[in-house]
C-alpha cells in the first residue's frame, strides 16, 4: 500500500507525468503552526538544480494544501498537499522499450500493462516530492522536542567524506545543497560528478545520517524496532539498495571485545558501534545509519533490453539530461524519511503505567 | 507492537525466562496440512548444541500446537504455539547490571523497570524460536508455489565463503547445520570460531540469502517494497544491523553503466546486481540480501557498566557458555523470516483486474 | 484516523468550508475502467437538491481525480479525487457559540479550538461525498461480481414503506432519488417533510438496505464479521445512531424456533431473520440491515446552549436552509459505505488452500 | 482477522473442543499489577451455571497466563492467555448435519470443510472467555481513570427493566449475575426463562450498557467515531444483531427540536438523546448503547436443515441442555468488549499539539 505509518499515516499519490502527484497526512497535533517558508526550503534541495550534477528537467515544487491547516494552523484533519505537473515531457520515454533496472519491467508485469509508464509513473523519483514535504512539516515538530537530523555524502566511488563523529550529539551546519562533514572535499566530488556527466554516466554513493535528542526508550518489540521502521521508509526510496546501522557491516569482522559499547556513569556510551540503539530501543546516544544509493539508471550509453510488448530484445538509448549522482538531492530525502518514521515511533512515546 | 505482516498476522509473546514464548499466526489459508518433522528439523538449526560453535545451555524447543490445526491440517483459525521454558537459569546474569550493547538498559527506561530481566527478557534470541516455527510452516506454502530461500555463511572476520551465483535459481544442498556454498572452507570457518571461544570472545559475520522461484510482480508501491518489508523483519532479529540488496554498498562505488542489468529477451537479466528487484517489485531474476550479525555482546571478558538502580560505574564480568558466532544458528532464523516476509506480500498477489 | 480497510484503504480529507475535501482510494485493481458518469449521478442523488427537502445551499459536487486513472483505467496508483468548495457562506454559523448536538463542542474540546468550526469542519456532512465518490466507483467493481446494493426509506416518523422482501435477491427498481418500495406512498413522506419544515424542524427515519449477489463465505472471524466492518463505516456517517441486521432488535422478543432460519436443500434459508449473515460470514442468503438517522440537528427553533469561549448560556437560533430530513440523500450514502465495506470483505475472498 | 485494537492489539485464538481458547494482549502499560481474582470473578459472570438459566455443559474458566506478566505486574511483553478445553463431548452435535442459524454452515463453505466443527468450532460462544479475560483486565485500567462500564438486561420477550438514567453518571450496584436496575422484575424474568427452557426454546433479548467517566474529545474522526469501534467488536460477539446509541431507533420518530440535547453551562446536556457522543467523538456525557442479542439457536426442537456432505434435506434435533436466555452471562461479555474498545480509544487521548 501506498501508506506509512502507525501513529501517524502518510500517504502519497500520483505519477510523475499525470496531472499531480501529492500526499495525505494524518495525524499531526492539531495547534502546530508549521513554517511553511522552511518547507519550501527543504524542497529545493531535493529539487533538480540546471547547472549542476543534477537533471535539469524543469520540476515544479510548488504546493497546494488542500486541507489541514486553519488559520495557518494545523486543525486536527489530515493534511493534503498537492504538486501538480507541469513541463512534462513524455517524449523523453521511448514507449514500449523498457528501461534497464528502471521499474518499466516489472510495473507492466505486475500492472498487466495498465500502469502509466510515463517518466517511471508512480515509481519515478518525482515521488520523493511529498516526502520531503511532509518530512519538513515533522522535522518541526521534532525540533520542537530536540530532535534533529543530519546527513551527509559519505562516499561517492571511493572519495570519502570524514564521518559524523558517532558519540557527538551536535553537528555543525552542513551545506545544504552538498553536505559535507569536510567541506574541503567538496571539489573532489563535484570533479568525479563532471567527469561521470561527462560521459553520459551516473554513479550511486553512500549517503550518513545521525539522529541526535532521541531520548532513551523509543522504539518498540519485537517487531518495530527503530531499524525495522527507519530501513522501512528507507527502503522504499528509489535507488536505496542498502541500510546499515552503527559499525553496519564492519561487524562482520569485529570481536565482541571489540564492537561492545561500555556504559558509562549516566548511561553514555565510550563508544557507539550499536548506532544509538539496543534491542530495537534508543539508548539516548545519537542513533546513526547509512545507505547506499545505486547509480542512477538513466545514462546515456546503449543499453540491451526488451520491447514489452513483443518481447524481442531492442536497444535503447535514453535521451534528456539526468542526475550524474543523485546524493546531492538524495540527502533531504533521506532526512525526511528519516524524520518521518522517528516521529511515528517518538509518538508511541513509552510504556509505563502510571 | 509484537506483530508482523498484513495479509498473515504474526504475533510473538513470552520472554526468555518466563512460563514461555510463542506466537500466533493467523491468515494462513485453511486445508493445508503441515510437515511438523520438518518444522521440528529447522528449529533444530537455530537450537544450540552442546560441544559446538554455540551456547551450550539446554534450550527446549518442543512446541505444542494449541489452536490452528485439525485433524492435522490447518482450520482457518489462528495457529497459537507454544515452548515452554525449561532449565532456566537466572543467576547466570547479575541483576542490577546491565550488560553493555544488550537491551538491558534500554528495556529498564522503557518499562520503568517492570520489565523481565532474566536472560533478555523479551530481547532474548530465544524469541527467535516461534520465528523459526512460523517460518518452517511458511516455507512449505511457499514450497508449493516453487519458491525456496536458502543461506549461507557469507563472510566471517574476512573469511569468505563462494557467494551464490546471483543469476541461478538453483542452489546446490548446503549443510543445513553449517551453510557454505563452498563447504572446503568449513575448517576455517571452524578454526576461527574455536580460536574466538577460547578467547571467551565473540565475531560477527554476514550471512547471505537467495530466494528463488517469486513471480514477477510480487512487491508493492510506494511503502511496502520488498526491500522494506524483507528489512522490516530482518533489523527484528537481534543482532542484525546492516542489510543489503543485490550489489549493496558496493553501489556506491559503480558506474550506472556498470550496475545497471541488461534484459534479455523474456525478462531475464544478464547481471543480477538489482537482486531481483525493480522499484520495489520482483523481476522474476533470485532475490539476493546480506545481512550482518553483530558479535553477541555476552562475552568473558570484563566490561565498564553500570548499576542500573544506584547509576554507578561498575565492571560487569558474564558466566555462562556463550555463543562464539550466532551465524550457524542464524541461518535458520534468517531464511525464517525472510519466508514470513515473502510470503506475506507474495499473498497480495498482483493487482490486475480481470 | 480518516482511514477504513484492510484490502483497499479509503482515506478522506478537508473541511466544510475548506479548500476542498477529497479522498484517497488505495487497493483497486489495475485496469478497471470506472464509468464516470454513473459516479457523478450517484453523486447527484447525494447533492442537496433546491425546492426539494434538502438544503438549499450551492454546495459543488464537481470533482478532480489528480491520480490512479491513465488512459481512462485504473492504473494502480492510489485514486486522488478533490472535491473543492465553492460559495462557501461561513457567515452562516456564529463563531463562539456551540450548536446543540453538533460536534463543536466536541470538536473544539479534542483540538484544543485549533479545529476549524465553520459548518461544521471535518465533521460536516460535505464529507460523505468523497464517500459516495468512493463507493460509486467500487458499486461497479462489485457489479462485475454480480453484487448489488439497494437502500430505500423504511420508516420516517412513523410512515412506513413496505420492506423488502428478505429472501429475494432481486430489487425492483426505485426512485434513485427518493427510494421506496411501495412508490404510491412517496405523497405520504412528502407530506410530512413539507409539515416538518414548516416548522422550521427535522425528522429522522430509518434506512433499510438489500445486499444482493455476496457469495456464501466472505466475512472474517472473529472481529471482522461482516456486520463489524459494515457497522464500522456506518456508524462513521454523520446522524447514524443505530444498526441492526435481519430481524435486529425485534429478536428481542423472538424465541428461537421462531427466529432460526430453516436450511433449504441448496443452502438457501426459508426466512432470513439472519440477515444473510451467520457467525459473520455471509449464507448466500441476501444481507439486510436497517440504520436509524437522528434529525438533522439544524433547526430554526431557538435552543439552549453556551458560548464555548466563555462557557457562558446562551441562545442559539441557526439561519440558512436544511434538510427538512436527511433520508432522501442518505441513501445513496449508506449505499456507497456499504459497497466500500462490502467490497473490503469480498476481496479478502475465501480462505481455503489450493 | 482474529485481532481488534489499534493502541492495543487483542487476538483471539482457539475452537470449542481444540485444545484451548485464549489470547494475546499487546500494548498494555508496563507496571500496571491486575487483580487477578477481579478478573476470575468476571470470568464466573459468564460461566455457564449448572441449574440456573444457562447451559450445564461444564466449561472451565480456568486460565494460565504465559506471558507479559513478572513479579505479578505487567512488563512490556503481550499478555498470553490460555484457557485449556476439558470435559468437552464432541457428540453433542452430529458430524455432517448443519445447525440453523450457526456457522456451520458458512464455515463450512469458507473453509472448505476444513474447519473444526466440533461445538461451533472458532465460532463457539467459548470464544467470549479470552474476551471476558482481557476486557476484565482493561477495566481495571479504565477504573484507574475514572471511567467504568456497567449493563444490565433491559429486555426480554416484552419484559422491560427499568432503563438507566441516561443523564446520570452514577450507577447503582447491580447483582453481576443477573444485573437489573429494577431487582424487583427478577422474578418476571426467571419466569420467562423458565417457561421457554421448559420448552426446550430459547428467547433474544436487549442488554443496555452505560460507560461513564469518559472524557470529553475521545474518538477520531472520521472512521474510527466511538460508535464505529464500539459497534465493531459489539457485532463479534456471537448473537448480537444490532446496536443502538442513545435514543437509537426511536430517533427516526423524532423531531429535531425533540432529539436535540440542549447544552448547559460547563458543557452537560439537559438530556443525552446522543448517547453521550457528538460527531463520534464523547462529549463528557454518559456513553449509553444498547444491543440485542439474538434467541440461541441451540433449542431442542426438531429443524430443517442439510447434511453438509451430501447436500440433502434433513432433520436436525440438537441433544445437550443450552442456555435459555443468554442475557444473564452477555452483560459480561458486552461490558468486556466495550472496555476492550473504549480503552483503545481512550488511549489515543487527545490530539492537541502542547
């Protein structure tokens, strides 16, 4: 189902080249003034910049709420916020060729053909729009409880950001059109984005977000555990083929005496290879993940694939200018998401009698 | 919440030194009749064995079968079953003292306190039992529908095993008990674990899954990706903490003219680095995930910690036989799961009107 | 939460007086294509309707479906119509002061006065035509399934219309816009309704509706029984305050060698005190159930009430024009619920392993 | 499914004569210490008593909790629940010949004959224990909180108590095994079911129920309105077919200047034809509901009815001693289920942003 959430429920619709594509969500308090000026904000760093790595087709962010809000308020209905499609071009899709590790395949098959194939229809990246949207709304809220969320470029084909310091609650301000922790590397990655644009390619990245002001006890058994709701969201976000928390995969190769975070008077941690969490449950140390982005799969180069309808393999060759790599634009999406699903465990709040 | 699943609804309860744990499954169709030999032979994989790589404490895993079943088939009502906890030894664990990256001291803030203490309480891997049972039942549905799910010990402390063949469905027998697709490597494998016991330590490691045989379309927009349904019930599983899918975080390092699977004529792809998945949805090609354990943090050596009632530092030192590496075990619990999760949106079917 | 269903998941939004209300309908197969001039006349027969016995006021049922519809069918994304507000007159109702047996009271204690009052908010009745939107849409799916569903006006002040016949698939024909079994009693109602506003006051009455064409073995145990999820979404609708199905409350005074169903060669029933329902599953038998609307509680008279700011007594005398009686829209209402909760149930299908 | 709730998730598991009956609670308050003899106590209003008005077949209400409970308080782990079956006689009912008015029939079909039969199978009114049990322990919660839940018989055959007085928050005690505001009527009813058991019949009735201490602003707009969730597990428990809030039915003979509660300074109702609910949501008024339960099917005379198998019209003659009048035990089965709902909705509290 196109829906998130326990405490609140989120839900998008629409397709990138129908008439809009846009969202509900219910559940917010009603009472909170929401700065819609920072909403904005976010979305444009989501949003394709021309002249820089990402595409520069002409998205249109702009939004209409529909209902939720009163005197600039939430009023305790669920919010539905509108973003309608303009400048679509469907020209740019050969129709009946499907795209190589695009959704084309596979959304026909499950579709029966009836899907709208347009732009990648309701699995294009134009989906993340109100996701941003509402994550921006509910970064507020956190922020209103001291929660804040922070990502990074942590590694684009080998060239690597400095990492979050994992014990540190506060971050510096990031750059938020190209975070970096080492803002001194920033023309290294943009050098590897020219060259990859270059050569009509793309190429995936790593992207590192650290959640600070989680208080201790969030989170729940057995089932949804913050990992199992935050890789949720995460994983429904185009391209993310990976999710790791803490020392994530480097466990693999490390020792009990080794990976163990020792609790220190007060309940910190020396070290946080757990990423701020235990047992599913916030510990009160930051909480701190990663995921991997694959390379965007619309290049340029010829690709082998299949006409849907015949059957029979074709080339294709995809025109129009796309992301080189999408982290740039990819860290505001993994921020809300992020921001969306710690807000629907926040909410659940404890669980003692009182 | 203690549930899992949409179409099927699991639920486990009990904790690990309690009267017991167990589960109900419901949504399972009625007039299938069940292998329990062969529900009692993959929990017998995650049960420890005494004089190998896992914890020597006699664990029961018997289970009785208190609602579901009728003349041996299942009846349409909820399957409730229970294991008995037997043998119990809560002095093993000091009360007072939490042990460090366990839940104990995230559990204690949650539940005020009232929470079960004793081996885990209900953070115990001794949940992992009813995932195991209610697997070894899903399996055998999924077996009548040509889908089957094996792992692999992938990688421990940098000693790697062959991984599977990312584009064949068909996967040679593995010993059950000890999973490499390259079973020569065993002594290795073994030669570290015994070296990491006698050091009363522990080791992470990574398994790897494969799971043949699902339809194209299976999966669905936005929110409930494969991806994100697999990952919601894999981060439920105590100690893992990364999961990855097809190519993984090695995407962040490819070109989109490297990553991206060519398709072949009939909808199969030459590479499989999409691990069988497109925009969330199956495209008939295995689905491929790693996932990594952390080391059990119960080791032998002492630990800085804390006394959870007074707030003061104190070292903390754990008796008991512990497990040197959770893989062999976790194989079990891993393809379990991964069944549970399948299973579940392989029952949502496709979505053509007819 | 603004949300109902397992299998599809309709969820509405806005206000009264609002931007726009809507919804969102998850869930429908691909492919369907709705015919949507038989949902605009549904609607109509819902839209207050001037010199008749509803309300006079320019409300708009013009609708904008945003997503889920390409090429003409249903395409799998979730459907967004929009419905939005026009010649909204807030002038209307006086701010501060509660009106009796609305929700403002209610509403404005549970959002703290953050909700939005004006006629009525989220509460108003403009909310049901999302629903007769919805459920015009999904009457044709259930069509396909050869199941109808017919409502007519039963009772209203103690003028009767002659029942269906409670074991017979087949419904004659009625005024879509003043439903009655026996026709030759509509000058009977009109009557009453034209006495009634004279007064300046409202009449309730009781709905009763026919569900035609269910097979034997939909409804789920043990707590989505067909007449749970159906009295779920009735109960939703403003004004409903009872449900009951078959013979309802006159089993009170039944014994049961009167009230039992004798079971025909076949399955069929010679009576259908059940209501085509037994242990929440339907018996292939037509589903009947009766609901009660209150009067509307918009009435000129004077009436008792406070100012909610102040809490102080006050008098309140409504302006505008009402519904004399809600019945004659109501039906296509409570038709529309029941084709969505119907349809709910029906798609869950039968529960047997193949 | 066999689940209800949304802040708390009951699940009910079992058949008649299987092995037990019981349930999971999930989402209780850690810390909370139940009476447990409070709860055996509701346990014994709903037991069959040999040589009163209900069946003498010898059940056991005596139940083993497995889990959520330690030190005798809850602990954050789902409450399992199981009641074992004993002394159950499977010959009681004949294998092949379907009940009038059971599930047999429609199980039957749903299930594809694999269903258990035994004693009604999962849809036997000894589903009503875990329901009793997890209802007796909410209302202990709910104490804690002001509200209590009380009913009483209000009508059988024509036999009328006196109704509760609907504006009156305090109830005076009633006999729990044959609750009556009127005592002096009792032996009027012990008369009726005298006559009708004597008959070997069985007779319908209406149980009236009052919940007060509820809050102003509970219930959620727009599906889940106090009526829907209330309704919704109301209509699981075998035998109600209807259910009314308020003045009910005889709104549809009512004016709205009649119906309409006039509202008093500090926000009470002069009366509370609503039932205590505006707009679904509770407006701090006594929540009053009635809701009639069906005459039990079980009676000795001979029926028409099929055996399942063959299709054929046969004659059916039920053995065994079944309850004349349910009535007596249902008011602790309508109280537990209210309770069940009520706390559900009380727990998602207000909604206003602090």
């Amino acid at each position: 189902m196109n829906s998130f959430g326990d405490r609140i429920r989120f839900t998008v619709f629409g397709t990138s080249h129908g008439v809009a594509v846009g969202c509900t969500l219910d559940g917010l308090p009603a009472g909170f003034k929401p700065d819609l000026d920072a909403v904005r904000f976010e979305l444009s760093r989501r949003s394709p910049r021309a002249s820089s790595e990402s595409t520069s087709r002409q998205e249109d962010d702009e939004f209409e709420i529909l209902s939720g809000l009163f005197n600039g308020c939430t009023d305790g209905a669920p919010i539905c916020a509108v973003f309608k499609n303009k400048n679509a071009d469907p020209a740019d899709y050969k129709a009946g060729t499907v795209r190589p590790s695009h959704a084309d395949y596979t959304a026909y098959v499950k579709y029966s053909g009836c899907n709208d194939p347009r732009g990648g229809g309701m699995f294009s990246g134009r989906m993340t729009a109100p996701i941003v949207f509402a994550g921006a709304l509910i970064k507020q809220l956190l922020a209103c409880e001291g929660i804040s969320i922070r990502s990074h470029i942590a590694n684009v084909g080998g060239i690597i950001d400095d990492p979050f310091v994992p014990t540190c609650c506060s971050v510096p301000e990031l750059d938020p059109f190209f975070p970096l922790v080492n803002s001194g590397k920033k023309p290294l990655f943009e050098a590897l984005f020219d060259e990859v644009r270059s050569c009509g390619d793309s190429i995936g990245g790593t992207v590192e977000c650290l959640i600070s002001g989680v208080p201790v006890g969030i989170g729940e058994p057995f089932f949804d555990s913050i990992e199992s709701v935050l890789s949720h969201i995460l994983f429904s976000i185009p391209g993310v083929h990976g999710v790791e928390f803490g020392a994530g995969f480097s466990l693999a190769s490390m020792r009990g005496s080794e990976a163990n975070d020792a609790i220190l008077a007060g309940g910190k941690t020396s070290t946080n290879n757990s990423g701020g969490i235990n047992g599913g449950i916030s510990n009160g140390m930051p909480i701190i993940f990663r995921c991997v982005f694959r390379p965007v799969p619309s290049i340029a180069a010829e690709q082998d694939s299949i006409d849907i309808e015949t059957g029979k393999a074709v080339k294709v060759r995809l025109s129009g200018r796309h992301d080189a790599c999408i982290l740039p634009r990819g860290c505001a999406v993994i921020e809300a998401a992020a921001a969306i699903a710690v807000y629907d465990l926040f909410t659940r709040g404890g669980n003692a009698h009182e």
